[in-house]
C-alpha cells in the first residue's frame, strides 16, 4: 500500500501541464494562503498519511483517512491504539472473513510495530467515548492496513508512567524519544526558538550568523576541550561560547547579531551541566544595559508558550549586593520569602561568646532567617542536618532559636539570647507562633552564603511535608545588576579574576578606582534569574583598546598575544557595544517544568559526559592519532586505563 501511495505520488506529479497541474497547483497556493492566514501548520504534506492520530474529531465522522503510527496498545483483538507524534486514535480491528488479511496484520503485529492504516471514522457507540482522550467520541472502521516495520521486544514500555533508569532511557534514547513528555519538550523548544527568530530577525532586524565551532583557546573562563591539528605541537579549542567573534561583528559593522550557538565547556562531572549546550546569543552595537534589558524581555514576552500564564514586564532587578544580603546568593528565588535579616544591632551587647567575637571584627555581623511554621513541620534531626551541613561545608556555627514554639528544643545559648533580647528579635523578624530562627555570625558574605544555602534546604524540607512555598506555575524573573567586576583568585586571593570575563566593561562612575582600588569597582554585567536559576548573563563590552589592554595585562596578568586580533580591532574604530547570552536548555527546563536539562535536549550526555546510546568518547587506534602528532600517556595501573580517554594528549617529542 505504501509503495502504491508513492507511485501514485509520482504519476501525479509527472502530469502533463495542463488542466489537472492548473488546479493542483491553485489549490495548492490557496490552502498555502489559508494556512499563512490561520498561522496552522499542515501536519499531513507531503506524506502518505492523510490525517495525524491526534487530530481527529467529530468533524471528521464519514471521512476516508489514511493513518501511520505505532501500535500503542491491543484490547482483545478487537480494539488497537495507534499513536504518532500529535495523539492517540482508537482503531476498530475488522472481524469479518473478507477482511481476515488486515485482521491478521493488526493482530500478530508485537506492540510498537509500525502500521498504516486507511478506513472511515465513525462515532463509538453510545457509551464507550472517552473523555480523557481529544479523540475519544471517534474511532477508525479499518478498511486496510500495512505492517511498515514490525518491532522487536524492547528494554522498556512507550509509557511515560512506566519508571525507568535515566541511564537505560538515554542508552536507547531514541526508543526514549516516542515519550509524550519527550515529544512535548522538544517541540515546546522548537516552538519557542522559532518565535525568538521572529522577534529578533522579523521584528528587529537582527542578523542570523554562524560563527567557527574550531577556535584557539581563551584567556580566563572555563576549560575548555583541545582539538589536535596535523600542525605538530598546535591545537584548536571548542569555543565556550563566541564572544570574541560577536564583538567583532560589531566592529564589522553588522549592528545587530544573533546566534542560536552550540558552545562546549569541560567542566568535567556536574550533575546537572552538559559539555555542548545552546545559548541564544544576542550582540547589539551604540546600546546600554537598559536597551539589552528591554530587549530580552520583549523576547521572552513574545516568545512564551500560549499554554503558560503570560510573562509580565518589565522585570523586577535587584543589585548583587541587594540579592546577596537579602538571599546569600546571586540567583535568588523569590517566589517566597524567609529573607536574610541583619540582627546585629540587637545583638550587639550579648553576652554569648561566639556573637561576641564575630561582632568585635570589622566586617563582623549577625545574620538569621525565620522559617514560618518551623517549629510545627520541622523535627529534631532536620535542625540538626541543617547546622551539619553549615558546618561542613562553609564551616559556620548555625544556632536553631525558637523565640514563640512550646517545645523545649532551645540550648542554653538561645536561651540566653532569649533573655536578653527575645521581643527585639519578634519585633525585627515578624516571627510568628512556630516559627524557627536560624541565626550565624561571621564576615558578612560568609554568612549570607551560608544562611542563602539553609533557606533553599529548609525550603525543601517544608515542601516535602506538604507546604507549598514555590508555585511551579508562577514564573518569577529578575534581574541582577552591579556585579563586582574582578573577583580574588581561590588560589592566590592576592591576585585578580574576571567576575564574568575579561571583556566587561566596567561601571562608568567607579573607572577611576581600577588604579587604585580595583576590587571595588563594579561591572556592567547583568544576569537574568528564573525561579532561582540563572538563565542568562551579559554585559556591556570594552570598545576600547587601551582600557581593555590595561585590565588583561595589569589586573588579569593574561597574555595579550592571546587577544591581538581583538585589540587591534578595538583600535580600528570598534562602537560602543554590548550583548547577553540566555541559555536555552535552561530556560525550556524550566518552562517545562522538566526535572533535568537532560529533559529538554534531544541527544544529551550523561552527567559524567558520556554519550551512552553510542559510547563516545571512544579509543582511537595509533595509526589514526599519527597524523595529527600525538600519542596517548597511558596511566600505569589497570584501574587508571579505564579512564584513560579523559587523560590529555601530548605532544609527540
């Protein structure tokens, strides 16, 4: 049937011009016309299918259609569910001797197979329709049908609720992608990308531009993976992202860049990052901040799904010094509260050993947060993993006050601090009955982190006893402004790193501090926030070429040769510039509301940065490795070979 299906395809299409190719052709144009006009795609062109599983109704009851899928399901040999991309469809197996070919096709066909199928849609009787499905009040009286491909077993069911390992579905990923999660997230992204095409090329002029995949390496940033060249001793780099080329678009000229770009980072093994992820990356020339700002919002705005509730701008923004006092981290979520709050004026003449030494140092403070209903939701062994975990991982004291809770759970500390200040303390935190007071000493930064981090954790632990603290339907962006522009190197605090790169402009009122008081100098760098995530970064760039050759060689003690390239550009007449990067496997996890990035990418790496369907990374034999002049250092135990594919390649001597 299908073979006769493409032969008819093609005697059609062979037709002599003519009467028939004239009304082909008018009636081609025309459901062109009606098509643009409703802004419909046509899911059924150019196949041998008629209709789509999922789209049949009521409407449809008399229609001759002709149906491709997978056999979802078989009842009795009497009904099948056949499935494709857009739904399910009930098929109604014929019983009759005169169709005892079709019956035996769709009867022995092992779930999964893919069939064709063509009859008549007809109303289900009285009585049988199913609500929970689009299609329920219909079903297919089957005149014929095709067996395309039968299936063999498989590792796991076509189900979304059947559970399966996140490394068995990503082995047979593609089985995996029939899911109608899967095709839901993928084409939700699909969706949403070709809307910000629209935006930014349609709307506004931007210019769609590929930039290389092979590059040289780049000072500061992220390590990044070496591709070997048939020059001996000389590599390439995968770009981490194309910064420098999109700042030199900008000096090409091109005044308004964009990017759907794949960019690569060896981060090595974090649990929720990929070594290859996509960014929408955005560069504009003669622009400010409040321009980009303006500009992603419209984006987003324009962007987001119908089915979700509509994004209001513009957004709210906050400085990082703003979200690192009131939430101890720079992606603050602020769906809800439990605020960081500064008690250390109430406090300052306590008698508590350990208050008093944080509060005698300089940049001594006093910081809590009260968790409301705390005391009512929380047990003995949840406060005491909460100070264990401020204790082993920023090494902070954490000390559990409850000012208003019956229980008898407070220390002699708290009870202390009670004594002296307990009204001062209700009156400041607006504690409420059974509520819990997480309060930490130290240097101001220190115990903002620490406090930010217990926050998330405390969130968790009430929503997994039933609160509701952060509504998964309500989108809360942010942006977060005045980043500090250098940071002290983890190694050598001595010494200075770039924040967020070393081609952030600094912020017009504190330039005249980069000789004299570099750390103090902010940047105009911007992060957008969602729901606690970071889901893009930008800033506004150096155009000029001494300021940015003084930071790179003076602050940053980088190799300008590096960079020559750029700075003899910035010196050849390079516009005031400026751009973002918003990161799209981010963005439609969460608007999916997808547990994992993994979720929302088609062909992802496993957290260790393993493909598992193919098994790359894979050896390569030495004859393959010789051209390109390098060999394989292998380690000398057994254990250590396993690995050995992540070990780096040397130059041959």
């Amino acid at each position: 049937m299908f073979s006769c299906w493409l032969s008819r395809l093609c005697r059609g299409l062979s037709t002599p011009t003519g009467r028939v190719t004239h009304l082909i052709q008018g009636s081609l144009s025309r459901r062109l016309m009606l098509s643009s006009q409703r802004r419909i795609p046509e899911l059924s062109s150019f196949v041998a299918r008629t209709n789509t599983c999922g789209e049949l109704r009521s409407s449809h009851l008399g229609q001759e259609v002709t149906l491709c899928g997978w056999i979802q399901y078989r009842r009795q040999n009497i009904f099948l569910v056949l499935r494709d991309f857009h739904g399910l469809v009930q098929v109604v197996i014929p019983q009759d001797e005169s169709a005892a070919s079709v019956k035996k096709i769709l009867c022995e066909a092992p779930m999964e197979s893919v069939v064709q199928v063509s009859g008549m849609v007809i109303s289900r009787p009285p009585g049988q329709e199913n609500p929970k499905m689009p299609t329920g009040e219909i079903e297919i009286k089957v005149k014929s049908a095709q067996l395309l491909n039968a299936c063999k077993k498989l590792p796991f069911e076509i189900k979304d609720f059947v559970k399966k390992t996140e490394a068995l579905r990503l082995q047979y990923r593609y089985l995996d992608l029939r899911s109608f999660q899967m095709q839901y997230n993928l084409r939700l992204r699909s969706r949403m990308v070709m809307k910000m095409r629209e935006y930014l090329c349609n709307l506004h002029g931007f210019v769609d531009i590929e930039t290389p995949t092979l590059f040289k390496r780049t000072p500061g940033g992220a390590k990044e993976f070496v591709i070997p060249s048939r020059e001996p001793g000389k590599f390439y780099c995968l770009p981490q992202s194309p910064q420098q080329f999109k700042q030199l678009l900008m000096v090409g000229g091109l005044d308004r860049y964009f990017q759907v770009a794949r960019c690569y980072r060896d981060e090595g093994s974090r649990p929720d990052r990929q070594p290859e992820f996509t960014q929408i990356d955005i560069e504009m020339s003669f622009v400010d901040q409040i321009g980009i700002r303006s500009l992603i919002e419209g984006l987003l705005q324009y962007s987001w799904p119908s089915d979700k509730d509509p994004v209001a701008v513009p957004f709210p923004s906050m400085t990082f010094a703003e979200a690192l006092a009131s939430y101890g981290t720079d992606k603050p979520d602020t769906r809800f509260g439990m605020k960081i709050v500064d008690i250390s004026d109430v406090l300052r003449n306590t008698k508590v050993g350990f208050l008093q030494d944080a509060l005698s140092k300089p940049q001594g403070t006093v910081k809590a947060i009260c968790i409301s209903e705390g005391a009512k939701y929380l047990k003995r062994k949840d406060i005491e993993s909460l100070r264990k975990l401020a204790a082993d991982h920023f090494n902070q004291e954490v000390l559990p006050v409850f000012p208003k809770a019956n229980r008898n759970w407070n220390s002699p500390v708290a009870k202390s601090i009670m004594e002296e200040q307990r009204s001062e303390l209700i009156r400041l935190m607006e504690i409420q009955e059974d509520g819990v007071v997480l309060l930490t000493a130290g240097e101001h930064r220190k115990a903002c982190s620490v406090l930010g981090k217990l926050r998330l954790e405390c969130a968790d632990l009430l929503e997994a006893r039933g609160l509701v603290l952060r509504d998964p339907a309500l989108f809360s962006f942010l942006w977060v402004v005045d980043f500090p522009l250098f940071l002290p190197k983890e190694e050598n605090p001595g010494e200075l790193e770039s924040a967020h790169h070393p081609f952030t402009a600094p912020h017009p009122n504190d330039i005249h501090l980069l000789h004299t008081e570099p750390k103090q100098v902010r940047s105009q760098h911007y992060d957008l926030v969602l729901n606690g995530n970071e889901i893009g970064g930008g800033s506004i760039r150096i155009h000029d070429a001494e300021l940015q050759r003084y930071i790179l060689a003076t602050l940053l003690k980088e190799d300008v040769k590096l960079l020559s390239h750029l700075l003899q550009a910035l010196d050849f007449g390079a516009p005031p510039h400026g751009g973002i990067a918003l990161g799209l496997d981010r963005l439609i996890c969460l608007v999916t509301g997808a547990p994992s990035i993994r979720d929302v990418i088609a062909f992802p790496k496993s957290f260790r940065g393993h493909d598992l369907m193919s098994n790359a990374p894979d050896s390569l034999p030495p004859e393959e490795l010789k051209p390109y002049h390098i060999q394989v250092s292998w380690p000398a135990d057994s254990e250590a070979e396993k690995s050995s594919l992540n070990q780096p390649y040397h130059p041959e001597s």
